[in-house]
C-alpha cells in the first residue's frame, strides 16, 4: 500500500541529501518518520470517516431509487341514467353534418365521465368520420378516460390503435405513468410502443429525478430507456447516478453506451466534494460508466487512479481535500 509513495520520496530524498551532504542515517530516520506519520493519518478517525461517509452517501442513494409507479388505472364509467342520451348523441357523431355533429359533440364533452364507455367503442368504428369525432371528445373529456382507452392502443387494427395513441398523448397524467409502462412492455406494436414512449416523455421531466431514475432501472423497453437516460443527464441529480451505474452493467452494448453517456454528462457539474461518493460508485460499477467515473476522478483529485495503486489514490486525494500536510518536515 505505501511502497509506490515510499519509494519515490526516497529516490528524491537520496539525491537530495548526497548533494546537501546528509547521512544515510538521517535519511533512514526520515523515511521512518514519513511510513509512521502516513500510518497515523490512515489509522485515523477522521481518515476512515472520510471515505466511509462516501460509501453511505451511495448505499443511501442506492436506497432511494424507487419502484416503477403502481400499474392502476381509473374504473371505466358507467353511463348510468344518461345512457339513452349518449347513445343518441354517439350515433350523430356518424350521421350528422356540420353543425349538428359539432353540437353532439359538445354536448358529449358535457356528459364527460359518464360518456366514455360509448366514445370509447366509437373509437373503434370503421368509419373515420366517427373516429375522429369520438378521439376528439375523448381528449376534452380528459383523464378519467385513460382507462377505456389505453387498452385500444394495442389493437390489431392500425387505424384505432392510432386513433387511441393519439388519445393518450393528449390525457396522459402523472397517476397513469405505472400502468402505461405495464401497457408499453407488453405491447406488440411497435407504433404502440412509439407513441406511449412519447405519452411518457409529456409527463417526466428532468426535474422528477426520483422517477426517472425508478424509470431507467425498471423499465426494460430500449426507446424509454434511452428517453430516460437522456434526462437523467439533463437532471443535474446525483440521485440518478445509481441507476446509470446499473445501465452500465447490462449485457448489452446500447445500454451500457447509454449509462456511460448518462454518466459523462451529469459529472460535468460534479464537485470535490463528491469525491468519496464518486468512489463508491466506482468501485460498484463496471465498464464504460467505470471508465467514466475513473476520469471524473481524476479531473478532481487531479490525479489518475488507474495509474496508481488504489490506497495510494485514496491516501494523496485525502491529504489534498483535507489540506494535511505531506510529507511531513
């Protein structure tokens, strides 16, 4: 652990004491001094403290990356009472012209909740006229609709399930980000898949670094998690970081180009503070993102650990952030 430093102070010291005519004694006595002061230091309280409060800090971050939201969505409506009503006004949305059918949309819109199971199956019509006005009506219905309507994004008529992903692009809130996960990992489209990573990408931003951190390490459709990888960069949130690292270790190239890119953007604003944390990650990561880790180290201790003994990187950066004096006089 000490001999790399050891040797390299004593080559310096030798040269220097035949020119300043100091016995080997002395320098042997010296050296001494130097191997029972580095001791002292890393035995020291304030040395262990040091990098053990790394390794929580990253245990706690670790901690904190969550489950994917719960896969519920709103109890589709029942018509109820008005069911005779927005049947009729459903069947104009067919038939009628210009204004009539601009009024039974309205008047559908009004209805709201109670209107979706209907609009839902018009949703489903061959014709593209009542398509589009029921999809026009879902959408000012709004939220309470998602549950008629996601299932349809999946269909195996092109049309609907355009009609629907166009829909939920529209409604989508935060509450239905579990279940249109759930909807887009089984989904056997690949325009369904498209369309809900897009729905996705309205509601998480990358100021929800919680979510989309919980997003990037639980979702297993490439597209999000490529998304999520873009905004966990974006995020400037070191809570992101454990879930990058796990990117990293997946067996397959994309995604662990995705946590190594992930990773490089977000350390840009990385501290010296950071550093004991840093470490801990990269003693828990593994290629690119391991790589990247390594350099951003690097920039901030301003030495390079993959070029020197592990404690040896861990002793001098400590002597630096904690201005100790070495070697010792």
């Amino acid at each position: 652990m000490k001999r790399g430093i050891l040797l390299a102070a004593a080559a310096v010291l030798t040269t220097t004491a035949v020119r300043a005519g100091v016995s080997q004694q002395e320098l042997d006595r010296y050296r001494e001094r130097m191997a029972q002061e580095r001791a002292r230091i890393e035995g020291s309280a304030g040395y262990k403290k040091y990098w053990d409060d790394g390794r929580k800090q990253w245990q706690e971050l670790k901690t904190g990356t969550g489950q994917l939201p719960e896969a519920r969505l709103p109890d589709v409506p029942e018509p109820g009472a008005r069911a005779g009503e927005i049947a009729k006004l459903v069947e104009q949305l067919k038939t009628a012209k210009g204004a009539e059918k601009m009024e039974a949309r309205n008047a559908l819109s009004k209805i709201g909740p109670p209107a979706v199971k209907a609009l839902a199956e018009a949703l489903q019509s061959e014709d593209i006229a009542m398509r589009g006005s029921a999809a026009m009506v879902l959408r000012k219905v709004g939220a309470s609709a998602m549950g008629a309507v996601l299932p349809l994004t999946d269909v195996k008529n092109r049309q609907v399930r355009s009609s629907a992903i166009g829909v939920v692009q529209k409604i989508i809130k935060k509450d239905h980000v579990g279940a249109v996960v759930a909807k887009l990992e089984s989904a056997e489209h690949p325009d369904c898949r498209k369309g809900l990573v897009s729905a996705l990408k309205r509601v998480v931003s990358a100021r929800e670094a919680e979510l989309v951190a919980a997003l990037l390490m639980h979702a297993k459709d490439p597209a999000l998690r490529a998304e999520m990888a873009k905004l966990a960069a974006a995020s400037g949130s070191l809570k992101v970081m454990p879930a990058l690292v796990e990117l990293g270790k997946a067996s397959d190239q994309i995604s662990q180009r995705l946590g190594a890119y992930g990773a490089q953007v977000l350390l840009q604003r990385a501290q010296r503070g950071h550093i004991p944390l840093l470490y801990a990650a990269f003693n828990d990561s593994s290629g690119m993102a391991k790589t990247v880790i390594a350099a951003t180290l690097q920039r901030l201790a301003g030495r390079n650990p993959a070029k020197e003994a592990v404690n040896e990187f861990l002793f001098m950066v400590y002597v630096r952030q904690n201005n100790v004096r070495w070697p010792p006089r």
